[in-house]
C-alpha cells in the first residue's frame, strides 16, 4: 500500500488545466504540417498557418491556445494499491481545477442551465474514475470547448444498419456541422457498450496522439475510410472551402447488447487539448 | 491572393459595398464586443425602446468571450464564438445600423436577408486562433454588463485584426460557395 496525499493532486491538477491550455501537442503541430502540404484552398493553408503561429504565442507567452479554455475533463486511472490521505480526492480534483483557471487566468464558462449564473471557477469539474492494477495514479486533463462539444452526438442504430450506418452517420454528422465546430476537426468515435458508455468511447479515443494506428486494423481501416470521406466533403478549414476538413477520425469499440447498436460522435476542435501526470 | 483590404470604424454603405466573399480585410480602430447574454440584454432593451449603451450606427460587433488579461497583458485570449446564437438577436441590431459582425459558422436566413437589406457584412476570424487575435488588441474598455465576467460588453481598439468576408451585402456565403468549390463526389 502506497500513501499518497490529496495535496499533491491538488497541485498537480492545478498545473495540468493550465499546460493542456497553452501547450498544444507536438502531435497536433505535425498534423498541421501535414495538412499544409496537402490543402489546396490558398485561404486554407493560410488558415494553418494562422494556427501554428496562435500556438507558437500561446506557448511563448503562456497564454490560452483559445478563448474557451474548456470544461474541464478529468481521467483518473487510479492504482488499487494506492491509499489517499488529507483529504477527499474529488473535492482535491475541483480544488486543483479551481486553483489552475484562477492562476492560469483561464475563462470560466461553467453555468447554470436555467439561470446562466456563472458558477465563477470553472467547477464542477467532469471525472472519469478507472481503478486500475499497482500503486499509481495517472491523471490526464483534457479541456472541452463547447463549440464543438454542442455539434456531438449520441444514436442507437439498428444492427442491420452495419458499418455501412457507422460511415453514414458520422459523415452526415460532420457535414451538418459545417463550418460551427473549428475545422479542422478531429472526429472521435463510440462503437458499442450502451448510452453512456458509447460517449465515454467517443470522447476517450480523442486522447490518442494524432498520426498513431488504431491497434484493431479493421477499426483503422475504418478510420481510413471515414476520414477520406469527410475531407471529399469540401469543409475546408474553418469551412472555407478546402481539403483539410478533419485531421483524423479516432475509433473506440466495445461489445454491445444483441439488440443495440450504440454509435457516439464527439467532435474535436482543432485545438486537441491533453496533458497527463502520473504520481 | 490579393493584397488584404484596410477598414476602420464606423463604416459607410460605400465601405461594405466593396466587400466580396472571400476577401481578406484588416480592420483597425473602434469595435464592439458582444456574444450571447449581452445581445439579449440589447434586444430587451430595443424591445423597451431604451438607449443602446453605445452608438451601433456603422459599428462592427466581434461575437468574443475573452480570457481575463494576464498581468501586464492588454486583452485575454480572443477568438470568435460561433454565431448561430446570435442570429436571433442580429436582424433587429443591422436594422439599428449595425455595419459588421465578427464570429464563425454559418448564419441563419433572416440575418443574411437583413444584411442584404440594410447593408451589412458578417466576416470570420480564425475560430481558435485565440492567443494570435488577443495581440491585435491596443486597448479594452468595458462598456456595459460589468457582471457577465467575460461577456460584458468591451469596447476594443484594434490594429490589423485579420478577417476574412463570408456574407457580403449581395447574398453570396463562402461557406456554401467554398465548399461547393472544393467537394469531391
């Protein structure tokens, strides 16, 4: 049994929301190389251009990458050989998310549904909880804007509808969305499980750095295929017009009901906001 | 691609006359921000037939909810908001003689039917481009609304925002005609 104390979460938590807000990853800045060389909008490469130059600055000057720094989105995998101290790790998680946009001088866009009143500090956080083998924590941030998060979705499909459905679908989905959500996008998919577990899919295969294989070949030929689909769209950066609609399509897959065919798409800005830790 | 075009607040009938899609335009001086709650504190305020909080007559409106400056920095990080929310509120706003909007994403019927009436251009800034906007922003002032934290409304003085015309006053939208242009059956 390892003793952890909840301040050292606190800390920590407070410094990942303001990384993952101004430090975007190398993954994404490769992204965008790649799909400079293959946009043939003018105003689209310009576009990519405008974005590398916003992260180069947001970087230098420790600066949000963008105004909306997010809801902020916590995946705590924590070992079971772990025993926490000082404190509640949820209240230590909120604390650690409050401190980070106060300090980080981040935007706090949490509200109350009816009222619109502000909650002030960016809390309540949202937590995914996993208790995993060994006696570490890992913790990763990862800042939701709400542009793109209000053009996700969640259907049930029929299992006769097939992969056929699954391509139908997402690219209906990303062609509705248009030019709202940021383009160039990244598309996160949730194959399988049920209602809430296919968002959880969708959302957490937008952790996987951009460029890498799916592990499944048949879920990465999929990728593959959608995502040639989505950039026949004509979006284009910024919905300009162009080639570069989305960077990548993510896939996650998980067994299903006999009966069900749970499908989520989460869609991603440009702006693919990560960082882990691991105590 | 052509050289971009300058505009300075307030802008004349003449001014967004010139204005096609797909131009770039570089705007300095005056300009207003405002996004969801702010509009409709405007609207409920035309509605009363009470005094706007500033003169809307040729004014550009930059559709913004900053982060809070940090010590020593002049504006916040400072990208677009997506505009759709406020297409509920724009028509009544270009009636009043509001000029320009700055936002992204596309916009509803009713608002390009006015900006073709009344003449006016909506243009985008690059959605997420946050850190790169905020340095174009010489000073900031609130104006109104104090209490909406991010969305007050803030009179900016601005130097070289980069924009890029989607509506102009002749009914054409780039987002439709870009991507026509650039989709693959």
């Amino acid at each position: 049994m390892r003793e952890i104390d909840v301040k050292l979460i606190t800390e920590k938590v407070r410094d990942l929301c303001m990384k993952a807000n101004t430090d975007l990853g190398e993954d994404v800045l490769q992204a965008f190389d790649r799909a400079m060389g293959e946009e043939e909008s003018p105003l689209g490469v310009e576009i990519l251009k405008e974005l590398k130059e916003n992260a180069r600055i947001a970087k230098e000057e420790k600066v949000p990458i963008c105004q909306d720094t997010g809801f902020a989105i916590l995946f705590i995998e924590l070992g079971q050989d772990v025993h926490l101290v000082g404190g509640n790790l949820n209240e230590a998680i909120q604390e650690g998310v409050r401190q980070g946009y106060k300090d980080g001088y981040l935007r706090k866009s949490i509200c109350h549904p009816f009222t619109r009143a502000n909650t002030g500090d960016n809390t309540p956080a949202i937590i995914h909880t996993e208790v995993v083998a060994g006696d570490k924590i890992k913790m990763t941030v990862a800042p939701k804007g709400g542009g793109s998060e209000n053009m996700s979705r969640v259907t049930m499909l029929t299992p006769s509808d097939g992969i056929e459905g699954i391509k139908r679908f997402v690219v209906q989905r990303v062609k509705e969305s248009g030019s709202n959500p940021c383009p160039p996008t990244i598309v996160g998919v949730g194959i399988g499980g049920n209602l809430e577990q296919v968002a959880l899919l969708a959302k957490k295969s937008l952790l996987r750095p951009l460029g890498s294989k799916n592990p499944d070949p048949e879920l990465d030929q999929l990728e593959s295929e959608i995502l040639t689909e989505i950039n026949h769209l004509g979006i284009g950066p910024q919905g300009l017009g162009g080639r570069t609609t989305s960077l990548a399509v993510h896939i996650l897959m998980m067994p299903c009901h006999i009966a069900s065919f749970p499908l989520a798409v989460n869609i991603q800005c440009h702006a693919q906001r990560h960082k882990e830790t691991i105590i | 691609m052509n050289e971009p075009i300058r505009l300075r607040p307030p802008l004349t009938d003449k001014d967004v006359e010139k204005l096609k899609i797909g131009d770039r335009v570089l705007i300095s001086g005056v300009i207003y921000t405002g996004r969801d709650a702010a509009h409709k504190r405007l609207i409920d305020l035309l509605k009363g037939k009470k005094d706007l909080p500033f003169d809307i007559k040729g004014q550009i409106i930059y559709f913004v909810g900053p982060t809070p400056a940090k010590p020593g920095q002049i504006f916040g990080s400072a990208g677009p908001t997506t505009s759709y929310r406020m297409d509920a509120y724009s028509p009544s706003l270009i009636e009043r003689g509001l000029k320009g909007m700055i936002g992204k994403g596309m916009r509803s019927e009713a608002v390009k039917e006015a900006m073709k009436k009344y003449k006016a251009v909506y243009f985008a800034a690059t959605g997420g481009a946050g850190a790169l906007l905020a340095k174009r922003v010489k000073k900031a002032e609130i104006v109104a609304y104090e209490d909406l934290g991010p969305e007050a409304i803030r009179r900016l003085e601005v130097e070289d925002l980069p924009v890029i015309v989607v509506n102009d006053i002749f009914g054409n939208d780039l987002y439709i005609e870009g991507e026509k242009r650039y989709r693959k059956e």
